[in-house]
C-alpha cells in the first residue's frame, strides 16, 4: 500500500474514531459502531500488526454491547418505575422506530412509545407521564454508558497503538 494511502486510511480512521465518540452524545450518529469500523480500517491499514484480532474482537464486544444499551435503556427505564408490559414493549418499540424519524425520534419515541403502551394498559394519564418519563430518563443513562464504552474502546484503541 502507497504511503498516500496509508496516511489517507490513518486519517479518515482517526475521524471515524473521533466521529464515533460525537456519536455516543449526538443521537444520529450510530457512535460505537463507528468507533469500531475505524479501528477496523487502522488494524487493515497496518496489516493488523498495529491493532490485532484480540483488540478488535474487544472492540467488536463493546460495539454490540453498546447497541444492547442503546435499544434496551429506555425499556429498563420504563420497567424500573413499575411500567405495564405493554409501556415496556411500547418503550422498545419507540425507541426503534424513532430511529426512523430523526433526532426528534431518537429523543421522543421512547417515551411516546412507554407513554401509549401505559395508557393502554392503565387508563391514567399521570401514571402513562411517570411511565413515560420514566423511559426517557433510562434513555439518558444509556447514553451515559454508551459514552463510558466509547471511552474504554478509545483508551482500548490507544493501548493496541502504543503497546
């Protein structure tokens, strides 16, 4: 590989990297994953002798762990305030759909989705809110530990270049 390329592979896996980290804060982007396809291009780019298979099959765990949080939090969220069954599937089922429908989506479907689930279940309006705040507040801690994984892949990342 030319060395043209190699600096062009180094660059755009450092901003994948970089992109990712944004990503576990920005609810657009999908961040661990993009973390770990920017490893991914730094272990090719140096034939896998900088980052090596034991890195990127830790990499790998953290980015499907990462994606378990993101689309169970606001259903954990939602049954730790005692929700329905159905606020619990109505929170899972918002969170993937909102997907679909943006930042805007991202931010609101799990609790719309826990929101109506609960409503369904128990005619209350107070209790639907608690249920559906409740979801969205299990999407915020997700976040958090999203955030926490994409540090440990950066630190994990870093350890495979210096060592």
């Amino acid at each position: 590989m030319s060395s043209y390329a190699s600096i062009a592979l180094w660059l755009l896996s450092g901003l994948l990297v970089l992109i990712g980290i944004a990503g576990t804060i920005i609810p657009a982007l999908p961040g661990c994953p993009l973390i770990f396809v920017g490893a991914l291009l730094l272990g090719w780019s140096g034939d896998f002798q900088l980052i090596g298979l034991p890195s990127l099959c830790l990499l790998g765990a953290l980015t499907l762990i990462s994606v378990g949080v993101d689309l169970a939090a606001s259903a954990l969220g939602a049954k730790r305030a005692g929700a329905s069954r159905p606020a619990i599937i109505g929170a899972f089922i918002g969170s993937v759909a909102g997907i679909f429908f943006g930042i805007v989506g991202i931010v609101l479907g799990p609790f719309v989705g826990a929101f109506t689930g609960e409503l369904l279940a128990t005619p209350s309006l107070s209790r639907a809110t608690h249920v559906g705040a409740a979801s969205w507040l299990g999407v915020l801690v997700g976040t958090a530990a999203k955030a926490a994984i994409a540090l440990a892949m950066a630190g994990t990342i870093a350890a495979a270049l210096l060592f």
